[in-house]
C-alpha cells in the first residue's frame, strides 16, 4: 500500500523569538517493511542533517532571525508491505532493558505487572497490552510530553505516548528488550490523524509491534519515524528558544491512501 503524508506544524508566539533551534526527526527511511519513493522536509532557518546514535534522521534547524511564527512542513510517499515483525540491528537490543525516567514501574505498576504479565511471549504481551488499554482508556488532552509512565498509569487515561511508556515501563520490567517507535499511522479514525507512537519488543530476532491504543499488533498501517528509548529519543519535534512568551501549536497530519 502506498501512503501519502502531508504533516504541518505551525508554531506561533505572543512575542517576537530572538533565536530558535529545533532538533527534527520527521524524515522516514526505507528499511524493514517501508519504502519512502519521495520526501521533502520544508523549514525557514539553517538546516543540518544527519544520523543520531539511534539511526534516526534527524535536522537541526536553527532560525536567528526575530520571528514570531514558524511552520514545518514534511511531506512524501512511503509505502508500506505488511509484516508481522522487522529486522533492525542498528543497535544491540540489550541497549533497550533498561528503564528511564519516563519508563520506570512504581509500585502500582509493579502490581499491575505482577497480575497481568502472565509470561513473556508475543500472546501473553498481547494480553498485557490490552490490560493496558482497559485501565488507561484513550483520552485526548489528558497528558502532556512531560508525563511519565507512572503519573499517566495514576490517572487511568492517556494517549498513545503515555500506553506506549506503559508499555514499556511493563516489558522492561520483565527484562524484555522494548523500544519507543514514533511515526504515522494509516487510519480512517480521525482522533488519530496525528503523529503516532507504539511500542516494540524484541523477541526471536525481531521487533514485534504492541499499539496498544489501537490494540495492532502487525504492521499493516504504520510508517516508521523514529525510535529510542523512549519519548524524548524518537520526538518528531522538539526545541529550544529566546524569548517568545506563550507558546501554541497547530498540527495537521494527513495520511492518504494513494
């Protein structure tokens, strides 16, 4: 199947910006189950362009001119030969076992794990995932980036980021290798026509995909962006700057079947 993705993000301030610099991971790459035939990343500013120690694409974008709005704009064709797990061995997934700050079970969740980590392989994660998802039901605008496993897990809501932590926070726990994947996701729900995030765990020589917010457990309709540890690895956008005061974001994230 072959997508086409339009992704706007238009950033305004209540002042002008002095200097920012944003780091970007918005450029997929042809690997395991996708193809990218054609992809344009489109940003005011300097750009550099390379790989981080994850493999991901990532720009640095630096704007040293006063401004007081900024709009990035990525956009392509990538197409997508379902598969039930990818091959990635870029990096050792032993790197992946072990929590992070935002990853990490508190004794709630070291509960939860204890009742519903019936075992360690793809059906019992399967299980887990779902687990998951009836504790912490999908509610848009209910976490920010800033959440951590453990707060969202408290409040039994979150979105996809916070299930994937979850998630993680779970498998790690169970001294499995787990990773953060964000990306697209091809879907006629409109609540999810956004960048996306899902877990992955490495299980007989591959990663295997958990969406938990959309209980998927193949590749049939997502296109990789990025992966990390967590969040904070794989975050399609992030930056710094001078000034500015308040700050809002507007996203747009059309994913077409072409």
């Amino acid at each position: 199947m072959k997508l086409v993705i339009n992704h706007q993000t238009h950033y305004e301030y209540e002042s002008a910006v002095k200097r920012s610099n944003q780091y970007i991971r918005l450029t997929p790459q042809t690997f395991g189950h996708q193809i990218v035939h054609a992809w344009q990343l489109a940003a005011p500013g300097i750009k550099c362009t390379q790989q981080d120690g994850f493999g991901n694409i990532w720009t640095s974008l630096t704007v040293n001119q006063p401004h007081q709005e900024l709009l990035i704009m990525a956009q392509g064709e990538v197409e997508i030969n379902p598969t039930e797990g990818i091959e990635d061995n870029h990096l050792s997934p032993m790197f992946f076992t072990h929590a992070t700050e935002t990853t990490s079970c508190h004794e709630p969740l070291l509960d939860f794990v204890a009742k519903y980590g019936k075992g360690t392989d793809r059906s019992a994660l399967i299980d887990l995932s779902a687990a998951i998802l009836e504790r912490m039901p999908y509610t848009p605008m209910s976490t920010n980036v800033m959440t951590t496993a453990a707060e969202a897990f408290d409040l039994e809501q979150g979105v996809c980021q916070d299930h994937t932590h979850v998630f993680l926070a779970c498998a790690r726990y169970l001294k499995l290798p787990a990773r953060y994947v964000s990306g697209y996701l091809h879907s006629s729900d409109s609540t999810h026509l956004s960048t996306h995030a899902w877990a992955e765990v490495y299980l007989n020589g591959l990663w295997y995909c958990f969406d938990t917010s959309n209980q998927l457990f193949s590749l049939d309709h997502h296109v990789y962006l990025a992966v990390g540890r967590d969040y904070f690895d794989a975050a399609p956008v992030r930056g710094t700057r001078q000034g500015g005061g308040q700050e809002s974001m507007r996203a747009l994230v059309q994913v077409l079947a072409s």
